[in-house]
C-alpha cells in the first residue's frame, strides 16, 4: 500500500453514522459540534493532528473549542472508529480505522508527511526476530523517519532532521 487509501466519501459518511450510533448507544449527547469533528476526522485522507481537526473544522463553518474536540477524539478513540498514532513528533495524530491490513509508515522529518506502506518480509522478519529470542509476536510498530521525495528536490531537507 503506497501512499493513504483515499477515504471515499461514502466511507466517511456511514463512519459518522456509526459514530452517531455509538454516542446514542452510550447515552452521551449527539451534536452538531461532534458530528462536525467525527466528519473531518473520518474523512480524513491523511493522518491529522487534533490542531489540524480544529482548524479543518472550524473551516468548514463549525465553532468549536480545542477542548471539544479533544473530547471528541478521546470518544471517537473509545468508539474503534478513529486509531491514534505517536510518531514521535511531541503531538499525536490520527487516522480513521479502516479494514485494511497493519501497515507501517514512513515519516517525513522535514514537511511532516505521513506514507503508509505494507511489506510482507517485514511481517515475516518481525515474527522471526521474536522467535529467536524465545517470544510469541503479538504486534509491532515501525516508523522510517526521513526525508520525502517532494522536501529533497526543493532541497529543503539538506539541514538535517527538523520535525514541525
């Protein structure tokens, strides 16, 4: 897998149903301002910081607080339908759950690009480093850091790592 699924907007629209669903299901309130996070969050085509969700939210003609949507993503978490991914960077981000095999991701340390990819020999090699040392895999996480292709030809990734 090269690059992010493009998340169709069918996709997102039946994830905010199911959100919808689960808010009622767990007696919490079901409002615009969450419905209009879980949107731009499950919509996403790339992996969003929670500043990100608020800035395409409130772009999008929604007022909402930093901690509304904090709280949102905290409950779109519990509900499986959004993943949280720390690549280090001194904020998390988020990416939608998708039924799509584990993947691993490659980071850009320049723009703050995310790729993800699969590799089989990866998953292969994973499991086989555990077993030799005496350990039943149950799940990995790997990050490249780097610099992407469109940060080297503007040459902006020649001063080394500078994570935004």
């Amino acid at each position: 897998m090269d690059g992010h699924p493009v998340a169709r907007p069918d996709d997102a629209r039946a994830a905010v149903e199911r959100f919808s669903r689960y808010l009622r299901e767990h007696g919490l309130p079901v409002t615009g301002q969450r419905l209009a996070i879980a949107e731009v969050a499950l919509g996403a085509e790339r992996h969003l910081s929670a500043e990100e969700i608020a800035v395409e939210t409130r772009a999008r003609g929604h007022g909402v607080g930093t901690a509304t949507v904090y709280r949102t993503i905290d409950v779109l978490l519990r509900s499986g339908l959004l993943v949280e991914r720390d690549f280090g960077e001194g904020f998390r981000r988020f990416e939608p759950a998708r039924d799509v095999p584990h993947h691993e991701h490659l980071l850009c340390t320049v723009c703050g690009r995310v790729v993800e990819f699969r590799d089989e020999r990866l998953e292969r090699m994973t499991t086989l480093a555990a077993e030799a040392r005496g350990y039943a895999r149950q799940s990995h996480r790997l990050v490249i850091y780097g610099v992407c292709e469109g940060c080297q030809r503007t040459g902006r990734g020649r001063g080394g790592p500078a994570l935004r």
